[in-house]
C-alpha cells in the first residue's frame, strides 16, 4: 500500500519534479519506485511515465506488457485508453478505434474518457461526424437540460435518414 502511496505522490509533483530535476530523471525515479510492484502495475506505470514524458514509441510495448500481465479492472482500463491515445498519436488511429469500440459496453467511471479518445480517433480516421456524435452523446449526460435533445441531435448527426419530414 505504502508503494501506491508513493506513486500517488510521485504523480501529484510530477510537473514540478519535471520542471526541477527534468524528464530522464522523472523517469528514472519512477522505475524505481515501481521495481517492486507486480509486473502488469510495474509496466503500466513505466508506460505512463514514459508516455508523459515525450516517449511515446517506448511506451507501447509497455502498455501491451501491463495488458497482457494483468491489471485491476481500474488500471485495465486505464493502460486500455492511455494506449489507444498514444497509438493515435504515432499515427495509428485505426488501432486506437480497435481497442477503445469494444470498451464502450463497458460501464465504469471511465466512460467519458472512452469516448473522448475514441471521438479523437474517429476524427483521425476519417469519422468525424462518428466523433462529434459519440462527444455530443457523453455531454448529453453533464448538460443540466437539453439532454434529450443534444442525444438526439447527435444520433441523427450518423444517421440522418432518421430525420422526419
């Protein structure tokens, strides 16, 4: 527990250690921290630090190490969209739309950065509307009224054949 505590705090002074001793530094501090921990945690966590530090190519196989390791279903999700993003990033938005589609029948407290990335990846593909759809929807569920309306507005946006004379 106390090691998760340390990666919490680790992560809440991230700019500032950044800023202070710089990104190899920051790097190298977090794979210290992580040495310990279980394999899909200890991969995850070097991914991500890597990944916020410009290192994005390094921190695919990584994502994929802390997958295939095995992650709490939180953390699961998390290397799941984190990957995604950095593989839209390097150019490969069609893998991206592959791994965030099937995590939209999953429900969690995640949800909405689901769909953000995957709206992100649609847009990069070609998709565009698909993306502003799938934003519109997740906003839908913030809006204090107009839900209905901004949820139906975003349906027809993909299927305007829908649309009523």
């Amino acid at each position: 527990m106390e090691a998760h505590a340390a990666l919490d705090r680790f992560w809440a002074e991230f700019d500032d250690r950044v800023a202070r001793d710089g990104e190899a530094a920051a790097r190298d501090a977090l794979d210290e921290l992580v040495a310990h921990l279980p394999a899909g945690e200890s991969a995850f966590e070097r991914a991500g630090v890597r990944d916020s530090t410009g290192l994005t190519a390094e921190a695919v196989p990584l994502y994929r190490e802390a997958l295939a390791a095995g992650l709490d279903p939180y953390r699961h999700r998390r290397a799941v969209i984190q990957l995604a993003s950095s593989l839209r990033a390097l150019g490969r938005p069609d893998e991206a739309v592959a791994l965030l589609e099937p995590e939209l029948a999953v429900r969690g407290e995640l949800d909405d950065a689901v769909r953000a990335f995957l709206a992100l990846a649609y847009a990069d593909t070609g998709r565009a509307l698909d993306g502003v759809a799938l934003a519109l929807t997740a906003l839908a569920d913030h809006l204090p009224r107009y839900q209905r309306s901004v949820r139906n507005y975003a349906r027809l946006l993909t299927h305007p054949e829908e649309i009523t004379p």
